[in-house]
C-alpha cells in the first residue's frame, strides 16, 4: 500500500472514530437541569399550570392556565391564557384595560394570538411589576383584563366586560 493510501485510511478511520465518539453520548450529564427542574428549584419557581375557563360564548373560549416567574428575567411576570376559536373565521385576540392588583399595566406577549377557524391555542402575555406592589407572582391576588376580538381585516368583532382572575 502507498503511503498516500495508508494516510488516507487513517484520516478516514479516525474521522470515522470521532463521529462514533461524538454522537455515542446523547444523554445529558447529571449535573445539568432542564428548564423546568431549573425553575421549580427556583425560590420564583415556575407554576403548575391550572386550567380555570375564564369566557365563554358562541365566538370564543378562554381558560386562564398559569401565572410564573422566569428568574432570567428579573421584574417581569408572566401568564398564560389558552383561547378556542368557535367562528368560521380567522381571529386574532387581544388584551386591554389590565390591571394586576388594581395597578393597570401594559400586558405585552411578542406576536399576536391569532386563531384559525375551529383551532386552539395557548399564549404567554407578560407585564412589569414595577408599580404593581408585587415582587413575585405569589403576591399577585388577581389578574384583570378585556378580551379583544378582531377580524382579519382588524375590525374589532366583540369586546368582553372585565374579566377578573383571582388567586
């Protein structure tokens, strides 16, 4: 065998063995935590999530799931609401007027909860706690808000009256 073929077999035979050896370790080294085991080991540890339905009519469903911490993000807390499309159209659901213990805040969540005829989905909104009195979610006693529905073309189809969670 050539020396240029014996150096190729090597390069290839130890490129083979550094792929076995890479992909062989899939499992995750005890000492890392997923995300929920770091959150529940946390002191603003994350919410079990409760399924309360806070709405109902001919139009839509709403459940409140859970509110939580993320300790990454200090002064910020987070809910999350769980919205039925029942129409034969493609809606698109906002928050307004909220308040967490009489303190009105700006309920923010990154994209809109957009909804397909007959769908579900879950969202995440979040807010400050600055002003609000609470630290942590385990002193928020209630959660309030206006559900707004609109349609594609951004007509606003139903404004709920306040709709209070307590805890």
């Amino acid at each position: 065998m050539s020396f240029k073929k014996f150096l190729t077999s090597l390069t290839l035979g130890i490129l083979a063995f550094s792929l076995v050896a890479c992909t062989s370790n899939t499992t995750q080294p005890s000492n890392v935590k997923t995300s929920n085991e770091a959150y529940s080991a946390s002191s603003n540890k994350l919410e079990e999530a409760t399924t309360k339905e806070i709405y109902n009519d001919s139009l839509i469903t709403v459940s409140f799931l859970k509110k939580y911490d993320i300790p990454e993000l200090q002064g910020m807390f987070y809910f999350d609401i769980k919205a039925e499309n029942k129409s034969n159209q493609k809606i698109t659901i906002y928050l307004q007027d909220t308040y967490v213990n009489d303190t009105m805040f700006t309920a923010g969540s990154g994209t809109p909860l957009e909804l397909l005829p007959g769908k579900s989905a879950t969202h995440s909104f979040f807010g400050k706690y600055e002003g609000t009195g609470a630290t942590t979610t385990d002193k928020i006693k209630k959660i309030g808000f206006k559900i707004c529905v609109m349609d594609e073309n951004s007509k606003n189809i139903e404004t709920t009256e306040v709709i209070q969670v307590s805890f």
